[in-house]
C-alpha cells in the first residue's frame, strides 16, 4: 500500500510539474507583446469621426467605444491606459493594416465573419458592441421603409459587408439600386450630405451618431428596418495565441466588472469583498494575470482606466440617445456576458 502510495504522489508530483512548465512556457512573451513593450504603446487601428467608436474630443483627444477598449488593453498590458496611439484606417486599408502588422489591434467598426478568419489570417477576438446594418434617408424623400428605395441611389463603402449585405438585402426584396462607391467614411457622408446618393447605409449605432451631430437631425431618417446582426469589434493577425487571449480577456474585462458590480468609483472599497470572483478579478487571489504574462491586478487597472462595461456605454454611447439593447447584460435582457475569469 505504501509503494502503491508512493506511485500515485510521485506521479501526481510529475503532473504538477509538467502542469507548470506547461503554465510559464504558455505565458511566454509573444511577438506582438514584445512589439508593443519595446516600443512603449499599443496601436490601434480605427476610423477616423466615427461615433460612438471613436473620434477625437474639442481637444483632440481620442474618445469612443473603440478607443477604451484599445486602452483597456494597453492598461492590461502596459500598466498605462494612455500608451495608445490611433492609426487612422478606412475600409479599403483596414485589413493590410493589420495584415502587414502596422496596427496591433484592428477595430473601426469591422464585423466578425468567416472569411475574415479563412481568407485573410485574421481572429476576431471578441465584440465590444452588438449592432445592425440600417439606413438613413432625408425626411424630404418621404420614404419610411427600405422597400421604398427601389431604384434609389445608394452611398456604401466598397469591399465592406455592408456592399455584400446591401446586395443580398435587395436581391431577396426584388428591388434594385444604384450604388455610390466611397471608402473614406468622410466623404461618403458630404456626397450622402450634398444630396449625390438618396440612402446611406451602414450600422445604425454609426448612422444614428451621424444624424445626432447634424445641425437639424429631424431632417434625418432613420429608417425602422435593421437588415443584419453586426458583431463589432477587435481583430488581431492569427498565430499569436498569447496576444489573442490577452485582447480577448481585456474586452472581457470591463463586462466581468459590470456583472460583479465594480466600477471606477468603488474599485478601491471592493478590494475589502470576501467573493471569491471579485478577489480574482483584483488579482488579490488567483493566477489569471500570470496566465497571461500579465500582472496581478491588470483587470483592476482596465477598470480604474476605463470603467465596466455600462460605464464606457454611459460615457460614449448614452449621449447619443441610443438605447442599450442587446448590449444591455445577459440578466438584464441583452446578449451581454463573459466567460468566467478564473
């Protein structure tokens, strides 16, 4: 019994060993890590007046959905929220951007589908905002729904979903329209503006941000239709596992944080909890930043930098007027959540 006792500890020594090599060879430094440290900021790439995502304030700075969650990650893996720089990108230059790795990160409204992943050596890791592809007409063309814009001329950024979504949307109603091609998000809304194109299309969180910031929004339509689910959010190039999770884990972060209730304003006071998921989430227990190659309390500082999820939706998206919806957290009617972080 004793030798037989003796094979089961030595074996489960030999397990806990492997275990932990296997855990600090994981939490290696990537190349995308390394990259961003030597050179001191993480680089995001995003579209430049783009709100709720990101656009820069009356004093230049960069605010948006978009631009605290690229900050979020430089908290997590710099220590430093502010170690961020904004490389401006349309949807033609988006994706040899981060192919070619002058972005670490690609947000600027870009949807997860697959052949993102199988065709351009791209990961989707994971969503910060749930949206749907609509449209906006001026109230003076007296169309109330999209059925009314057969024939109608169409502003759309080429090679986007938005082009394919649009195609296949009016091929299914038996309409046709007249597409107007621009890729700077600029322009496409001065010739949809200067009355070159009847509709512009686009997700209705974009589309809503535009009408709101117009001298007389009333003379603006958002039509009621929404035409497809639209998962926004980061892309990054495949073949770096360890940045992947990183990336994926501080945009799981913030909503982690609604959902135990930890805000910037209480961070401190909820470093006294005795829950086990909030003491993880602080790095007071635990070995999730370690995982990672990350310090302790990294999910701490993406919120003291950022908040949680409900407070960045309050700072950029809330003033827009725009309902929560399915952003709201999975208790609270929404689609909402985040894998537990232990």
């Amino acid at each position: 019994m004793i030798f037989r006792l003796g094979r089961v500890m030595a074996a489960s020594a030999a397990l806990l060993g492997a275990f932990a090599q296997f855990t600090a060879q994981a939490a290696e430094p990537s190349a995308t890590v390394a990259a961003i440290k030597a050179r001191g900021q993480v680089i995001c790439g995003m579209q430049a007046d783009n709100p709720p995502f990101s656009l820069p304030d009356s004093q230049g700075q960069w605010r948006g959905m978009d631009v605290d969650s690229c900050r979020a990650i430089a908290a997590a893996v710099l220590g430093d929220a502010n170690k961020i720089q904004v490389r401006l990108i349309t949807g033609l230059t988006r994706f040899p951007a981060i192919q070619s790795g002058e972005v670490d990160v690609l947000f600027g409204s870009t949807t997860w589908i697959t052949t993102r992943e199988t065709q351009l050596g791209l990961t989707f890791a994971g969503a910060n905002y749930f949206s749907g592809q609509g449209f906006l007409v001026k109230k003076s063309l007296g169309v109330n729904h999209v059925k009314e814009l057969d024939g109608a001329s169409i502003c759309v950024p080429p090679g986007s979903t938005t082009e394919v979504i649009l195609q296949d949307y009016f091929r299914k109603i038996g309409a046709t329209f007249k597409p107007v091609i621009i890729d700077d998000p600029n322009q496409i809304q001065a010739a949809f503006m200067a009355g070159r194109c009847d509709a512009y299309t686009r997700d209705m969180t974009g589309l809503s941000g535009f009408r709101s910031r117009q001298q007389n929004p009333a003379e603006l339509v958002v039509l009621p239709e929404i035409i497809t689910m639209e998962p926004l959010g980061a892309f990054i190039r495949k073949g770096d596992a360890l940045w992947m999770d990183i990336v994926r884990w501080s945009l799981f972060a913030p909503v982690t944080a609604e959902e135990l209730g930890i805000t910037r304003a209480n961070i401190a006071e909820m470093a006294k909890s005795t829950s086990p998921d909030v003491r993880r989430f602080l790095g007071l227990e635990g070995a999730v930043g370690s995982s990672m190659g990350l310090e302790k309390d990294w999910a701490a500082k993406i919120v003291a930098a950022v908040g949680n999820y409900g407070e960045m939706w309050s700072r950029n998206v809330e003033p827009l007027g725009l309902e929560r919806g399915l952003n709201r957290m999975w208790d609270k009617g929404g689609i909402v959540y985040a894998p537990p972080m232990r």
